[in-house]
C-alpha cells in the first residue's frame, strides 16, 4: 500500500527495460513514485548524495524518459509500468510473499 491506495499487481521484477535505467535508476524512480521525499531525502535514504541523485534524475528526464519535469517522468514510468516494482533494497529479510 502507497499513499493509501493499494495498486493493482506489485513485482519484484523490473518491466522491461528498453530504456537502459539502472538499478539505483529504478531505486529513485520508487521514491520518487511512493514517496514525497525530495532528491537530499532520497539521497539519505538510499546513502547517496542529493547531487548524485539529482544527476540522475537528470539523465532519467533527457536522456531516457524525453521528459522535462518530476510530473511528466512519474507519467512516462507508471505508463511504462515501473510503479509497479519494487526494488529488493526496500526488502526486509524474511518478508515473504504468497
């Protein structure tokens, strides 16, 4: 559950990646898509620099994505189906799924 809505199918695998987004690519796009937490937040939670993730956000919105703002990326990734993964970092051991 994100945001208080439940979406329809969650995956541990990501969809396919024409795009060539990387893993930690794909780390930013969750947080970016379930969470209000901004590129120094992000970078905190992930141990990565704000600027690092700022960077990357970069390349997602010109060199990947062909988009030019936070609004138009969360667009192209839930058309692209990537709000529907998640990432194994955001795993606690043990959790299981049936």
């Amino acid at each position: 559950m994100f945001n208080d809505k439940i979406p329809p199918v969650l995956t541990t695998t990501p969809p396919e990646n024409k795009f060539k987004i990387t893993e930690k690519e794909l780390e930013i796009i969750f947080c970016l898509l379930h969470t209000h937490m901004s590129a120094k937040e992000i970078g905190k939670k992930l141990n990565l620099s704000h600027r690092t993730v700022e960077n990357k956000l970069q390349v997602l919105y010109k060199q990947k994505a062909g988009v030019n703002s936070s609004n138009q990326l969360r667009e192209f990734c839930r058309a692209e189906g990537f709000d529907q993964y998640i990432p194994a970092r955001f795993f606690k051991a043990g959790v299981q799924f049936i």
